[in-house]
C-alpha cells in the first residue's frame, strides 16, 4: 500500500491536462465586483417581471370585479325603479278608491234624504187620508 500511493502521484503529474488558456478577441471578461452586481441585476429584472405578471392578472381582476359591481349596480337601480312606478300606481290607485268612496257617500246622503222625504210624505199622504175618512 506503501507503494500504491507514489506510483498515483507519479501517474497523475505524468497525465497531460487541458485548460483554456487562449482568449477569443470578442469576449468580455468582467471584474468580480461588476459580474456580481450583473448577476444581481439579472435576479431583480426577473423578479419584476414575475411581478409584472401578478399585476397584470391583478388588474385582470380588478376589471372583472368592477364589471360584475357595475351589473349590481344596474340591477339595483332597475329594482328602484320599479319599486318607484309601483309606489305610484299605489298611489293613484288610494286616490282614485277614496274618489270613488267619497261618490258613493255623497250618494247615500242623498238617497236617504229621498228616503225621508218619500217616507215622510207617505206618512203625510196616509194621515190625509185618515182625516179625510172621518
């Protein structure tokens, strides 16, 4: 075992290794500090267009909300207004009973002064009678 740990070294130094060591003409190399503000830009513009998105459904949202009040809304007036015309028809109809009811009391009135006055000279008619009979 002794052995066995030279004889790996010695395979491992005798082994040829590749790196890139020529640099292309149009590549840009970037100073530490400035690839880690890169890289933190890169985060946040990703983040804002993930927000972007949620806002966008957000709106979305909104949109159908105010769409769905404004229908609400429509119905109630309608409602009001329906209620409003029945109010009126009530109306109307209260005034024109207590029209008819007034008619039909000043009708009565007068059929019970015709009611005296024929009942009355009835009376008269049949006491003449009685006078002239004796």
């Amino acid at each position: 075992m002794k052995k066995l740990i030279p004889l790996i070294i010695l395979m491992m130094m005798s082994l040829q290794g590749f790196s890139q060591s020529v640099t292309d003409s149009t590549s840009i190399q970037l100073k530490k500090p400035v690839v880690r503000l890169v890289i933190k830009d890169l985060i946040t513009g990703d983040g804002a267009k993930e927000e972007l998105s949620l806002v966008a459904k957000k709106i979305e949202l909104l949109e159908t909300k105010i769409v769905f009040k404004d229908s609400v809304i429509l119905n109630l007036n309608e409602r009001v207004t329906n209620f409003e015309s029945i109010m009126t028809t009530q109306t109307d109809q209260l005034s024109l009973s207590k029209q008819l009811s007034d008619r039909l009391q000043a009708d009565l009135k007068k059929q019970k002064v015709k009611t005296k006055l024929t009942t009355g000279a009835g009376i008269l008619v049949a006491a003449g009678i009685l006078i002239l009979a004796k």
